[in-house]
C-alpha cells in the first residue's frame, strides 16, 4: 500500500572546527551596504585588476556550485573546492544545501586558499532556511535546526506587507551573512502571470506588477540593511512560461508591448532601488527576437541593449545555471560560455565543467574573438562587488557567533507572522472555516511526494487538539483505486474531510499538478455532499484540480510554520486575512479572500 509511506531526507553532518584565527573573531552583524566605493575600495580594485593574468581574469567570471554539508579539508570533496579556488583562481562559489556551521567552516576554509577573496552566493530567495535549514536526521526525523525556514514570497503578495518583505531581507541579511555568503539569487522579480508555470509559480511574489516591485523593493532594503547583497531574477521575466527551463527552452510570445507593462515594472524598479545583480532567464522571447530567438541568456538584444543600455543596470549580471537544458540542450557545453559573454553577461554561473570553461574564454580571447577589455570590464565589476561587501578587509566570519544570529527566536517569530498573515480563504460556500466547536470527527488526507518528508505531521498535530479527533492518511499519486475506495469508507464515518496537498514548484519535476486518482478522489468526495475543505501548502492553482470542493484555503508552502498558521486558522485561534496575489480563473479573482475574525476562546460556533 502507498497510502502511508514514511520519507525521509539526507543529513549533512557538522563536526567540531578548529579554532577561528583573530581576524575572524570580531562581532557578529555586518553594515549596511554603501552603494559607492571609498576611494581605498577603488585602488584595490584596480590594483586586484592590474596584478592578475588573463586566465586569472577568466577564473574571476567562472562560479562553480558547492554543497554546503561538512566535508573535512583533506576529504575528496574539499579537495574539488580547493583545485578549483587554488588551481582555477574561480572568483566565487554558489553553496547549496547545509547547516549553519558546516557553511562556515567549509567557507572559511575556502577563503583561507583563495588568493583573492571570493565573492559567495547563494538561492535563498525565500529566507535562509531554503537552503541551511529543513533537514532531518533519518530514520526519525529528527529536526536539525538551521537556518530561518519562511514561507514561499506568494505568501508576502498574501499578506501584502512592505514591512514584512523588509524584515524578511534583513533576518535573511543578517543569517547569509553571520555563515559567509554575501550575496542572495532573489528576489525574484518574475511576474506569474500563467497558472500553468512549472517552475516560478508561488516563488513569484504574484501577478500584479506594481506589487512584485514593491515587495522586492522591500526585500531588497531589508537584505542591504543587513550588509546582503542581492541579485533580482530572471531577466527579461520567466514569469509566463509553461516550461521548465532546467528541462528545455522556454519560448515566450510576448511583444515588447507586453514586455514593458508586464515583465519589465519589477526589473526597472529594483535597478532604481539600487540592486546588486541580475540573473538571467534562458527562455526565447520569440515574440520580439522572432521564430530564432536564442536564450535571453545569449541575448545581446536583451542583455545590453534594453538591460544595460535602456535600463541603466551597471550592476553584476549573472547567467542562470550553464547546465540547465534551455541552453546547454540546444548549444552544447561551451559555446554558450563564449556567446554569454559576448551578449553581456559577467559570471558564468555553474558550468558543466570550469576548467574546460576558463580554457574555452581565455582560448576566445586568445584568438581575438572576445577582447580582453571586455573581460576587464566585468572582472572590475566582480571586484567592485567584493569591495563593497568589505572582503578586502574581512574574508573570514566568526563561527562562534553563529548561534546568536542563525534561527534566533525573533527570527522565527517574524517567519511565522508572515505565513498567518498569508492564510488566504478562497471561497467557503458552506460556512466550513474555522471548524465548528460540534465538530468532533475529522478525516485528514495528506497528499504529498514520497521525498517531502514532513508534510502533514505538524498541521495533523496541531489540529488533533482540545477534543478534535484526527484520522490522518497520507496518499500521493501511487494510491491505488482500490486504496481509495477504502478511503471513502472511512471518510463516510466522519463529520468533514481535510484534503491537504503539498504540490510546489520543483526543478526538472516538468509539471506542477495533482496527479494519479487524487484528484478524482476529491472530487467524488465533493460531488457526494461531503463537506471538504482543501488546503493548498503549496500551488495555488490546485484548485483547477478539485473545483467542486465546499472550501478552499491557500497556505502558500509546506514549511513548519506554514502548516502551524493553517492548522490555527482552522481552529479559530488566528484571523484570516490573506488575499489571493494571483487570480484562479475561472473560480476567483485577484484580490480575492474571504476574512474571518480569530474565534475569542468560550465563544460558541
């Protein structure tokens, strides 16, 4: 049977580190970020610039991809890291997924071989929980803490907070900073505006431009209060696409016309703001470039013509990943380097392999196809940035002050304010939400993924509380016809049905839906009369999956406080005050939410 199937997810292990040397071991916390260089900051760049070779240069545009687990310095995987920081010069790292310590220890490290500092980024678009934070020890699930964990950005366009967007940049300022990583891949300024997109969906902070800028714009002040610096993406706009580009190209028919009233607002905004970086987008925008459009990445129209000529962006450009299908499927491992370059781009972000990568520039310079002032002009950038995040004086951060920073108790407090303020009521047609005081039985179904190892355990907790008896049941898109007939049985036995789908947004997944005979399980339980109230932790536009359900609540993601916030609004312990960011159609309307005051405890219902 599929029906109750326990995950579970790999442990990063930390260890005990040796001591810090003295130039680490100053406070924790980092200024704000200053927008122009002291003239100290500027003879170091230029000094930086005037002492390395031409391949040096080169190895300064190529950053490869770390994990972020614990690896001692003379293990295989350290050994990668030092070739490529000792050997290659590369000028910056993108760490992934790991714990607090295990970051800074390996970056440190890292730091300590590079001859100059390295510029260290990584996705923590939606807090620095995305990516230090989440784990859990098999085979009990043990949590291991980490970093911050908030909701999914959709859940701020909910809520509908500047302060909140601002307070989210600052604690995730403050985390990626406290570990050694400098610079944030986000906020993502795409505008999701097509329900059928695999890949942005509830990153997006909605549909609506003018509220994309201005949340991001918030973010953005918060992470640079926080001495963080940011990266807005993905370049010209991923936001209407029906593919996944880690898979394939994703071609788009906008003109330009649409281009600026809807892709553009958010980009032009942050680039006023004062953003650090942009990322591109391997799409084609076949509906201004026409049938051949390349990549956007490849694209010296939409790289320097509209992004830094038309728009003023002086800032890093980053491509998006050089592995990913929407390039490498279609152009192979090294061309796309040489054409990235020439159409603007500063970083080569995660090449398939960077040695071949700083030969395969430095052989185009070399042959006279790329001038080496163009390279100089973007490794000026790299340093200016590394300037400006202070590396030339501190390169190093204190590990020891890690615990007083890293998932602090105020840091929490604000990621769960914003996912129950983000609990959004779609529609309620029989007067389901909060549960009623009579309601004694509930039949909660999880459906989820095989990988996603907590969904459901805390909201099913929560919610089994003063006198409320939850049958809980977990399915995903395996369960059987059989299995859910059985389910029926016991859904009849009890007075309402809870169907929670945990269905977000995955790299390489290629689609975003409910699959299997979830979907018809549902909608057979509706079409019998059976009170069910569906809780989307994760795409919102699930609702096009089991239109015929009686409610439909909106939480935006899976993390622990997501599911927490749900649970209390269901009880009638919080207000439900969220509004829908993006429309639902044909059901509801952007802006749409129906609100509900928080039940005073005795009050009858």
């Amino acid at each position: 049977m599929h029906i109750l199937r326990m995950m579970f997810a790999a442990l990063p292990l930390i260890a005990a580190c040796a001591p810090v040397p003295p130039s680490a071991s100053g406070p924790v916390g980092h200024p704000p970020l200053q927008a122009e260089l002291s003239p100290g900051a500027d003879r170091w760049v230029e000094r930086t610039l005037a002492s390395l070779t031409l391949r040096e240069k080169v190895g300064q545009l190529v950053m490869p991809w770390v994990g972020g687990e614990y690896a001692a310095v003379d293990s295989p995987e350290f050994d990668q890291i030092a070739r490529w920081v000792e050997e290659d010069r590369v000028g910056g790292l993108i760490v992934s997924v790991g714990l607090p310590h295990s970051y800074a220890a390996k970056l440190n490290e890292a730091q300590r071989r590079a001859g100059v500092p390295l510029l260290v980024t990584s996705d923590m678009e939606n807090g620095p929980g995305m990516r230090m934070g989440g784990i859990y020890s098999f085979p009990h699930l043990l949590p291991q803490g980490g970093g911050t964990t908030f909701p999914p950005v959709m859940a701020l366009g909910a809520a509908g907070s500047d302060s909140l967007a601002y307070e989210l940049g600052r604690v995730l300022g403050r985390e990626a900073r406290a570990v050694g990583v400098h610079m944030t891949f986000g906020p993502v300024l795409d505008v999701n505006s097509n329900p059928l997109n695999p890949i942005i969906n509830t990153r997006s902070f909605g549909e609506d431009p003018e509220l994309v800028a201005r949340l991001a714009t918030a973010y953005i002040r918060g992470a640079r209060e926080a001495g963080l610096m940011t990266t807005g993406k993905h370049f010209p706009g991923h936001g209407d696409t029906d593919v996944d580009s880690h898979i394939d190209l994703p071609t788009i028919a906008a003109d330009r016309a649409r281009l600026d009233a809807v892709e553009f607002p958010p980009f032009r905004v942050a680039i006023a703001e004062g953003v650090d970086g942009i990322m591109t987008a391997h799409i084609a925008v076949v509906g201004v470039e026409g049938p051949d459009a390349p990549p956007a990445t490849l694209s010296p129209f939409f790289m320097t013509d509209v992004l830094r000529e038309e728009m003023g962006f002086d800032g890093l450009l980053f491509t998006d990943a050089m592995t990913m299908g929407g390039v490498a499927k279609r152009y192979g491992a090294t061309e796309p380097l040489v054409l990235a370059l020439e159409a603007g781009a500063d970083v080569l972000l995660m090449p398939r392999d960077v040695r071949q990568a700083i030969e395969t520039i430095t052989e185009a310079v070399e042959s006279g196809r790329i001038s080496e002032s163009r390279i100089d002009l973007s490794v000026r950038r790299i340093l200016a940035v590394k300037a400006r995040a202070g590396l030339p004086e501190q390169r190093l951060v204190n590990r020891e002050g890690i615990d007083r920073v890293v998932g602090t108790r105020a840091h929490v407090g604000i990621a769960r304010t914003i996912a129950e303020r983000s609990i959004t009521l779609a529609r309620d047609h029989r007067d389901l939400v909060p549960l009623a005081r009579t309601v004694q039985q509930v039949l909660s179904i999880t459906y989820a993924g095989p990988t996603d190892p907590i969904a459901g355990r805390v909201f099913n907790r929560d919610l089994n509380q003063g006198g409320l008896v939850v049958d809980a049941v977990r399915v995903d898109d395996r369960t059987t016809a059989a299995e859910f007939d059985a389910l029926r049985a016991r859904a009849e036995a009890a007075e309402l049905v809870v169907i929670s789908a945990y269905v977000s947004p995955v790299e390489y997944a290629g689609s975003i839906s409910a699959e299997g005979g979830f979907p018809r399980f549902v909608e057979r339980l509706s079409g019998e009369g059976k009170p069910v109230i569906a809780v989307s932790f994760g795409s919102p536009y699930l609702l096009s999956s089991f239109p015929s359900v009686s409610a439909y609540l909106v939480a935006w993601g899976g993390a622990e406080v997501s599911q927490r916030a749900a649970a209390r609004a269901l009880r009638g312990e919080i207000p439900i005050t969220g509004r829908l960011p993006i429309s639902l159609p044909p059901y509801h309307a952007i802006g749409a939410g129906i609100q509900r005051p928080a039940r005073l405890a005795g009050a009858e219902g």
